[in-house]
C-alpha cells in the first residue's frame, strides 16, 4: 500500500501528527484540517504523484484521497 504510506507520511509532515492517528477512515476534519492545510496537502501530493488533483470537494476521508491517487496513477 505505497501510495497510503506515501500520503500518511505527507499529511504527518504538512499537519504536525502522528502518523496512528492518518487512517484511511480517518476525515480531514477529525485532523483539524482547515482549506489551507488541506490544500498543502493536496499540492504536496500532487508534485509526488505528478497528477492533478481537481475533486477536493469530495475528498472527506485519507482514503477518499489515497483511492483518488491510485485512479489517477494508474
């Protein structure tokens, strides 16, 4: 599971927590995320990746976004 291990690790360093408390479940709103930190996120994710992520709207949960990346990189 690379690409959660990746994101986990991202969302650890752009939000200060720690890495138990990123599960796939887990919403961005349970981390205290507000549109900036998330936008970090999203852009931190997008230069490892190398896509472009547009649907951040619908992305509620780390594994909404982990399964978001696996689509676009495959």
């Amino acid at each position: 599971m690379a690409v959660f291990d990746k994101i986990q690790e991202i969302i650890v360093e752009e939000l200060g927590k720690e890495a138990e408390e990123v599960k796939l479940e887990t919403s961005f709103e349970e981390l205290d995320a507000d549109s900036l930190d998330i936008f970090q996120v999203i852009s931190e994710i997008e230069d490892e990746f190398d896509i472009s992520i547009e649907a951040e709207d619908s992305l509620k949960t780390v594994g909404d976004l982990v399964a978001y990346v696996e689509e676009q990189t495959k």
